[in-house]
C-alpha cells in the first residue's frame, strides 16, 4: 500500500454517533464548523454524502494535492464506486446525479480523458476574449433592465441576477437559437432543481442543436467541438456540452453572487477591485465545495486511514482552501493557487473565462447600478444547505429605481482585463427600441428567446 503523507497523529475514526453528514440545514448554517472537526480526524474523514451514501472526504491542501496530481492511483470513473455496484446506493439519492458515470471528461482517464479533453480545451480557447466580455455585459444589461426600474427599489440578486446571466452566456456561445435556448435553459435549471423530467428537456435540446449544428456549422462552441480533430460523435459532444453546463453555470452563479455581496459587505475596504473579491471567492468560499469523486486503484494509507479501492474519495475544495496550515502563509502564494478549479489533469478546463464573467458581471452590476447596496449585512446571509456547493441562498439588494435611459456612472474603473477588452468592444447599451419603450410588454418564449429579442430591439 501506499504511504504518501505522514500521519497526524490523531484518531480518525468517527465520533461514536456515525459519520458526520455533509447536509442539511445544520452544515448549511455553519459548514466550517463541520470541516473543522473533520480536521481533527486527520487529512481525510469519512462522511454522509447524501443518506445512505458514504465517502471519504479529503480536508488537507496537501492531500488534496497529491490525489488531484496522482491520476496513476486514483481514477475518476465512478464504475468502480464499490458500494453502487453492490447495491448500497439508494436508487433515488441526489448523490448519484452528481457522481454518477457519464461519457465525460470528468468521469474519464488515461487516453479516453485526453481525447474529450483536448477537443474540450481547444474548443474554448476559440473564444474571442472580448466577445465574451461583450456578451457578459449584454446578459448583464438585459437582466438589470427587468428589475432596475422596480418603484421599491430593491431585488434579490441570485434569482434575478447571478442565476440566468451564465445561462444566457452559455446559451449563446452554444449557438443556440431562441427556442432551443429556452429549451436548454429550462433542462439544465430543472436539473439543478431536481424536476422530473429535466434530464429529458435538456438532453432533447441539445441533440436538436447538434442536428442543427450537422447542417448549418457555425462559428460557436457545439460546431467547434465537433468539427475537433478528435472526431467525437454526436454523443460524445452532448456529454461535453452537459458538461460545460453543469460544471459552468451552478459555479459562476455562486462566485457572481458570493463576490457581489463580498464587495457590497460593510468590511469591504474602499477602492479596491471587483477582481480582488473574485479571488476572495475562490478561495475562502469555493463554488464548488465538495466534489472530484475519485476511486483508488489499489488500497493506499492516507495519515491514519486506509482508502481502499474502488471506495469514493472526495475532495473538500472548500475546507483545503482554508487549511490552517495553509493560511498562516496565504498571503505569500500565488493569487491562483486555490483550489476551487482543481488540479492536476483534471481541472478546470474554463478557468480564465469563468473568471473573466464572474469579476465583468459584478463590474456591470456596480456601474450600472451605482448606488447599490445590501439590504442585509453579509454575515447574515443565508448559505445553501447542500454539500456540493458553497452558494447564497440570496443576496437582497436596493438601489435607486431607474426609469428610462439614465446615464451610466462607473461606480469604480474596470479592471484591466475588461478595461483592455472594452476599448475594442465599447460598453454596450440596450437596444435604442428598447430604450424607448422600456414599459412595452416582454416578446413571448423563454429567457433566452427574450434576451434574444431584446438583443435584437424588438
């Protein structure tokens, strides 16, 4: 067996009473709590998923290093999840969603892992920098002008904010039409959501758009990946795209709302940038919380426990980030070196335009809105009560009503990404149409199929 990391010296089994669960509303109202008694039980700890569902949990930086970085011993195909294949998982626990097998990168290895993710990686980096900043900015616009001109004044920034704005930028990048759009929109939400049938709305979109895509190519992510050189299938290039989905929208909407309230928050020092409360995000509240299911191809000695093969190791993004050890000397590191998008082969593939949407949304938010604040202290709010990720439940908000076209006042300058893009993009401004009939009823269909409309001046 392997040996990698001295041992603590601390007893690692758990309390007599069970495994800690990583659910509910009392890890929800405190989660660091539970990560510090985690700790205490070593690198790693088992814990409840989900009922019913045990896994290892990895607490280190140090250890969670080494797994990221060790895909020879720990794998992430979850076929070999021990207790599924033995008929331990409940059939309806909300864990099998999240690490379940699916025909991904995320849950491949070795050449198969290579190949998607190539096709994956090359496939993003087609897209034009200043395009998405531009794109951020127009979701942006559309999303503030249908509650900016509400007569109270006040909005909660996770529904009508940090939620729809990845999906109408995803949603355009995919090349989607109005309808299909709508339609993506709806299947990915519902899945967040947990409503029947959602896995069916949105795996039907997508194959209508890659059809679409076979017979009209056009210059968008879903024609990228499958005019790659790896040659996916149709298949293969819905999984990708659910996977973009999944692993993009759910993290950018925790790290646009999380830093939104961060820079609005009474502790927040004066001048400095948006881009500085991203950071914070990544590491002291990691969207992605717990996650990176991998299985160990032979029994390994982590500290005082034995992972044994084929049993599911997760990684706590979030209690690694905020490892003691680490943060005595956090200040000395890297910016980037958190881990809420991975390491290793592994990680994210979307880092650098995930970042670039989280800081230009809250920049649009603060500028175009500049007297926005909290209507609750951020200590205060709400975090969800869900092991997976680390989001706000809501983020209220209140700002002086705007009625048609009021000037735009920077509440502070750009950061140097967006200030670079801007010069060749301009700052877009709703549509003049729109402009002059802000009242006039919404344009029919869904979220994209008005944004689009919008977009468009109807």
């Amino acid at each position: 067996m392997q040996q990698p990391l001295e041992t603590s010296g601390v007893p690692a089994e758990c309390p007599a009473h069970g495994n800690i669960p990583l659910y509910g509303p009392e890890f929800g109202s405190d989660p660091e709590r539970t990560y510090d008694k985690l700790r205490s039980m070593g690198h790693s700890a088992p814990v409840d998923i989900a009922p019913g569902v045990q896994v290892e949990l990895v607490t280190s930086y140090d250890a969670s290093l080494y797994i990221l970085q060790n895909p020879q011993l720990f794998v992430r195909d979850s076929r070999r999840w021990n207790a599924l294949n033995e008929g331990r998982v409940p059939e309806d626990s909300p864990a099998l969603p999240m690490m379940g097998y699916r025909p991904n990168a995320l849950f491949s290895d070795g050449a198969a892992h290579a190949r998607l993710r190539q096709a994956v990686t090359e496939s993003l980096a087609t897209v034009d920098q200043s395009r998405l900043i531009r794109l951020t900015q127009q979701s942006a616009d559309y999303l503030i002008s249908r509650f900016s001109s509400e007569p109270l004044g006040q909005a909660e920034l996770m529904a009508a904010y940090a939620q729809p704005l990845p999906l109408l930028v995803f949603g355009d990048l995919f090349g989607c039409p109005p309808e299909i759009g709508d339609r993506v929109i709806a299947g990915i939400t519902g899945i967040f959501q947990g409503t029947p049938g959602a896995d069916e709305i949105l795996g039907g979109a997508l194959g209508e758009l890659i059809a679409l895509k076979r017979r009209q190519p056009g210059e968008d992510l879903t024609t990228r990946l499958m005019v790659h050189s790896a040659r996916l299938s149709d298949e293969e290039v819905l999984h990708q795209l659910v996977t973009l989905l999944s692993g993009g929208t759910a993290p950018l909407t925790a790290a646009i709302g999380t830093s939104a309230a961060l820079y609005l928050s009474e502790d927040w020092p004066t001048g400095l940038p948006v881009e500085d409360a991203v950071v914070k995000t990544l590491w002291n509240y990691a969207p992605i919380a717990n996650y990176a299911g991998h299985y160990p191809t032979q029994d390994v000695e982590l500290g005082d426990r034995t992972l044994r093969a084929g049993d599911p190791v997760l990684i706590s993004f979030a209690a690694a980030n905020n490892d003691p050890k680490l943060t005595a000397h956090r200040e000395q590191l890297s910016p980037k070196a958190h881990l809420a998008f991975g390491a290793g082969p592994h990680a994210c593939p979307a880092k650098d335009p995930a970042f670039m949407i989280a800081s230009t949304a809250v920049e649009s938010l603060l500028n175009r809105l500049p007297d926005v604040e909290m209507r609750v202290p951020f200590g205060e709010l709400a975090w969800v009560a869900a092991p997976w990720s680390r989001s706000l439940v809501t983020v209220p908000i209140r700002f002086t009503p705007r009625t048609v076209a009021q000037p735009v006042t920077s509440r502070q300058a750009p950061s140097s990404s967006v200030q670079a893009a801007a010069a060749h993009t301009g700052v877009p401004q709703p549509p003049a149409a729109h402009r002059a009939a802000h009242a006039a009823p919404r344009p029919k269909g869904g979220l994209f199929s008005r944004f689009r409309a919008w977009m468009n001046g109807e």
